[in-house]
C-alpha cells in the first residue's frame, strides 16, 4: 500500500511527465526550437499549463453541476457555502 507521501510524489512526477509533453507538443505545433521560452509558447497557443487546467476543469464542473441541473448525481455531493455556515 502506498503512503500519502508516495502516492503524492508519483501524481507529481505524473504531471512533470505530462507538462514535458505539453512543451514538446506545442513546440511541434508552433515549429519552434528549445531556444524559445516553453511558457512563451503556451501563452502564444492559449494553452493552460496542466496542473491550471487541472484546476479549470474541476472548478468548470463544480460550476455546472451546482447550477445548471444537468448532473443531479453531482450537484447532491457538492455542498454549497451557504450550507457550511
């Protein structure tokens, strides 16, 4: 069994794994070398780094299930601010 430590150092090394790949892809994509900053080239892609985007796809969805209807089944698991008063 994994420790929270471990489990935590490995989602890490997960996501520097995953944010390489997004450099290398928008190099790609944009055709530039490693001489060009790779925050540059994500910022010029409007392209989130991963662990933002992580965070805007959580907050999206918290969002839309809390006030759209649509995912009763989430909206039930998320308690609102009013409701931790």
């Amino acid at each position: 069994m994994l420790t929270p430590f471990c489990m935590a150092f490995q989602l890490n090394t997960s996501l520097d794994r995953l944010q390489g790949t997004q450099y290398t892809l928008a190099r790609v994509v944009t055709g530039t070398g490693f001489t060009v900053s790779s925050s540059f080239t994500l910022k010029r892609l409007h392209w989130l780094p991963i662990d933002a985007r992580i965070k805007f796809k959580i907050a999206t969805l918290t969002f839309k299930a809390s006030n759209t209807g649509n995912a009763p089944y989430l909206a039930s698991l998320i308690a609102s601010s009013a409701q931790l008063v």
